[in-house]
C-alpha cells in the first residue's frame, strides 16, 4: 500500500513537502490533486490536519481567474445546508453525483472513441495529412497539365522548312 505524501505548512504559509524535501507552490500542490496522488497537510507545530482548508484556498484561487464552476446560486445553496439536518448528507452526496458524472464521462469517451476508432487528436491529423496529400497531388497535376501545354522544343520540330498555312478567303455570302 502506497505511503500517504505529507506536506507540512509552516506559520510563514509555506508548504514543506516532505517526501522531496522541498517547499512546494500551491499551484505544485494543484499538480498533485490532478495526478491522483494522495497527500495530506498538517500544520507543522500542532500537527492539525489543514488539507481541507488548503484544498478550499486552491479551489477558491481557482474561481477568481477564467470560467468559475462554483456560480452564486450553487454556493448560495451550499451554504444554506451548513446547520441543516441534512447537512450530514450533502457531503457524501456531492461526492457521489460527481464520481458518477466522471463515470458517464469516461463512457462517453469510450463510445466516443469506439464510434470514431481514434481519438480527435488521430482524426486532426488524419486529416490534415489527407488534406496536405490531396494538396500535392492537386500541384502535380497541375505542373504536369502546364509541361503538357508548352510548345514543342527546337529539336522536336521537323528538320524542314514550315508549310504556310493556307487561309480561307473565300467567304460564304448569303
């Protein structure tokens, strides 16, 4: 069974990762939360176990910049749970809907790519190669109608003298 990482937070607010022994950002911290390693941070006199707020200060980082996910209303409604009988509930429930909205997530992808046979990163490429083939042969034919339309060069020509062309001037009159 893999070891838990533990990070220490110091009173300057500096995380101290001890598995690296190194400080580490929040953004590094972030890094792990996307990478799925399991970590927890204890204040490093008390020992307090901080990876909840340290988590809710990264999400909160989060929410100010770019498209938030956490809209006015969400959290209007998140914290009118908080001394709720149900309270106690709405933790694991949250927990649950989104487990199964990455689930149907991960299906959608799976059919997606079934469906498709590739990834839409293989497809891009796909076609942009189909694209830039189709594109050269476009050029060659094109190159080979012009070498085909150039008048004959001067060793092609007959050796003798170029019968005039005889022009037609008798014209019909009606």
């Amino acid at each position: 069974m893999a070891q838990i990482r533990i990070i220490k937070k110091y009173p300057n607010r500096r995380l101290y990762d001890t598995e690296i022994s190194s400080y580490i950002t929040l953004e590094e911290v972030r890094q792990l939360v996307l990478e799925g390693e399991k970590f927890e941070i204890h204040d490093a006199k008390s020992g307090e176990d901080l990876t909840r707020s340290v988590l809710l200060q990264i999400i909160s980082e989060n929410e100010c910049g770019g498209q938030p996910m956490l809209s006015v209303p969400l959290l209007t409604q998140i914290i009118r749970f908080y001394g709720d009988s149900l309270q106690g509930m709405m933790g694991p429930y949250l927990e649950r809907s989104i487990e199964a909205f990455l689930e149907q997530q991960q299906q959608f992808r799976q059919q997606l790519s079934s469906v498709l046979g590739q990834t839409p990163w293989t497809m891009l490429n796909d076609l942009t190669t189909r694209n830039m083939d189709a594109w050269q042969d476009l050029q060659r034919s094109l190159l080979h109608a012009a070498e085909d339309k150039k008048p004959p060069s001067s060793h092609q020509r007959s050796s003798g003298p170029a019968a005039p062309r005889s022009r037609n001037t008798n014209r019909h009159r009606s």
